[in-house]
C-alpha cells in the first residue's frame, strides 16, 4: 500500500499566488508553482516573460531529485502542448512528483483539461477545486477574459464616500480613503497589464499613474483623449519612457499635437474610429489592447469614463474602496444615466470585503441586466 499523503495544506498555494504576482509575462499568463516534501519547501518558480521556463518547470529544477513523491502547488493547470518551451505536464511526469494540487482550470482551449489528463494518465493524483481557486481566478481574471473572448479583462476601480461620490462638487478629492486603501490600490495596479484615465482626470488631477506604494512594475498607462487635449508638461506624459510607456487613445487630432506627442520617448499615440458621441470607441480600444496582449486593464476614472464602459457592458470586475464620509453634492463614481426598475440594475456577484483600517473594500464580478434574470 502506497504510503498516506498528507493533507493538502492552503498556505502553499497562496505562497505560489505571491510567487505569481512577481511579474507579467503577458500574453502569457501568470503562474506560480511550489513543490513540497515532508512539509518543507524544496522548490519554487514563477514564470517570467514569455519564452522563458514556465513555473513548474523552474520549481521542479529547484527541487531536482527531491521533487520525487513529492507535492507540487500550481495556480494554473500544467499546459501540455509545446509552444515557446515544452509542455509542463510531461516535466512534472519526468520529474516523479507524487500529487499535483491545481490552483484553478486553464480556459485556454490548447489545455483546457488536456494537463490533467496527462498526469492522472501517468497515475499522478491530481487535486483541482477548493478554498483557493476563488484566489486563482482573481490573480488570473485578465486572462481568463483574454482566452474565452479575445478582449483584456477589465476591472473598474473607484475610491468613494458612503454617499457614492469620488470628489466634492469642487473636484477635492485627495484624500477621501486613508493610506491603506491606497496602498491596495497600487497593488491593483501592480497586478494588471495597463491602467486607463479619461482626459479630465488628466486635465483635473495631473495623476503619474505609477506604482509606488507596493512592490510591482508600473504597468501600461493608456488616457482616453478624444481630441488629443493632454498637456506635454503634465506627469502622465513628462515621466513616460521606454520602460514606463503611455498610451494616448485619439479620434480626431485638431492640430499637430499629434506629432508632438509621438517625438517624445515612450508616448505612442493611437488613432481609433469615434463613437456616436464622438469619443474614442471602447470596443475598439479593448479590441486593439487584446490584440496586442494585453490580458487586463484597471479603469481608475473618471465617473464619465466608468459609466462609459459600464454602459457598454465592457467591464467586468469592480472594486470600490469605500470611506465613511459624507460629502452631500458632489460627482457621483460612475455616471450612470440611471434605471427605473430596481430589476434591471447592475449587479455583482462572487463579491469579496476587506476592511482596510476605517475604509470598506469591496470586490466582485459584473453582471449586466440582461444576464440578471435566474
């Protein structure tokens, strides 16, 4: 009789999600992968850029003979077909590992249980499901969208009063939460591929958009400008270099500012088709960042620029980090025109709370309502 494994115990898997979150390897997804024995640590890996080993791989060689019998930790199913490097499910088979826990399903149609498949083949237990995958899906939400619809995943962020506004009706808005909340929005930003403004935020709140209070690389930084209004001195632009690139997202270029921008290091402005309104069309925006690899964007505002995306049903994840304050007039987060039957409202499910110091965080998924009926 093969000897009894030990329980499955969660705290590794959450060692492999904070081994995941040390880099982007978008298109790639981000993977983090720990192999344990005897209840010890003998190896990790985190996939870094494309073409490099993928997590298993850079764990299990870590661990070399010690991987034999053992377990293996991994947010993302093991991929099993050859592509920039070879299939990760045939190393773990090669590697003699005892289990495979398996943080959430790869969505990816070329894997799509085809991993699993391999392994139990090879009469390696497998154990997929749990109280983590809920941690899975969220690290992965961006290319979980990106596989099953071609488009980045796009998560709205907004920081409020408890009677919904992000500013006072003078525009004040530094600081409504406190500094926790903030530090966990640099982390939000830290976690997605690019983050996105409307020009009015520009225009108001002269944002860098960098990350600076938590760990992580400044990602993508894209400003809605339909008629390219962004200052050539303001932070956005004046800290844009080839490492901290912006993207300015245009409809109509009234001048030659277009030119200006372009000569500068680490600006690319992008011409797009106009919507009814004559702004920028978000289709195409999220069209064009899916085909260029971008798996997730965090949508920092304003509220015109929330409603937009809100009213398109293009967003697909929301945080709120919520202060206890209470403004009376002020600018409403998200610039809703507004329903007139509670039934056909907005919704969230999946929803996750955190309490940052006095501030309310709350986390979950969109659902529009034409899918609110059960």
């Amino acid at each position: 009789m093969p000897p009894r494994r030990p329980p499955i115990d969660p705290f590794f898997m959450d060692v492999a999600i904070q081994l995941a979150r040390q880099s982007r390897p978008s298109p790639n997804p981000r993977v983090g992968a720990v192999v344990v024995a005897a209840g010890r640590i003998v190896g990790e890996g985190h996939h870094e850029r494309p073409g490099h080993p993928h997590a298993e791989a850079v764990a299990l060689g870590q661990a070399k003979e010690a991987a034999r019998g053992s377990d293996l930790y991994v947010t993302l199913e093991p991929c099993c077909h050859f592509g920039r490097t070879p299939p990760c499910a045939d190393a773990i088979v090669a590697s003699g590992v005892g289990r495979v826990i398996v943080g959430m399903m790869d969505p990816d149609l070329r894997v799509s249980g085809g991993g699993i498949e391999v392994l139990e083949r090879a009469g390696i237990e497998v154990a997929s499901g749990g109280p983590w995958e809920a941690k899975c899906n969220r690290l992965l939400f961006g290319y979980m969208n990106h596989r099953t619809t071609g488009r980045p995943g796009i998560l709205l962020k907004a920081a409020m009063t408890l009677d919904g506004n992000l500013a006072t009706h003078t525009r004040s808005s530094k600081w409504i939460t406190g500094a926790e909340a903030r530090r966990r929005a640099h982390e939000l930003r830290a976690d997605c591929d690019a983050v996105l403004v409307g020009i009015e935020t520009v225009l108001s709140d002269d944002p860098q958009l960098t990350v600076r209070d938590a760990p992580g690389i400044t990602p993508l930084r894209i400003v809605m400008d339909s008629s390219l209004r962004v200052p050539l001195e303001s932070a956005l632009i004046a800290s844009a270099s080839p490492q901290t690139p912006v993207l300015v997202a245009h409809s109509n270029d009234p001048g030659n500012q277009k030119e200006k921008l372009q000569a500068l290091p680490g600006v690319e402005v992008v011409t797009l088709p106009a919507d009814a309104t004559g702004k920028v069309d978000l289709r195409r925006l999220v069209s064009v960042l899916g085909q260029r690899g971008v798996l997730s964007v965090l949508v920092e505002g304003g509220a015109k620029i929330h409603g937009a995306f809100l009213s398109a049903q293009l967003a697909d994840r929301l945080c709120l980090f919520i202060a206890p304050k209470l403004i009376g007039r002020g600018i409403c987060w998200n610039g809703l025109a507004g329903v007139d039957r509670i039934e056909d409202a907005t919704r969230l499910v999946d929803v996750e709370t955190q309490q940052l110091a006095d501030d309310l965080f709350i986390d979950g998924y969109i659902v529009y309502p034409a899918d609110n009926e059960d």
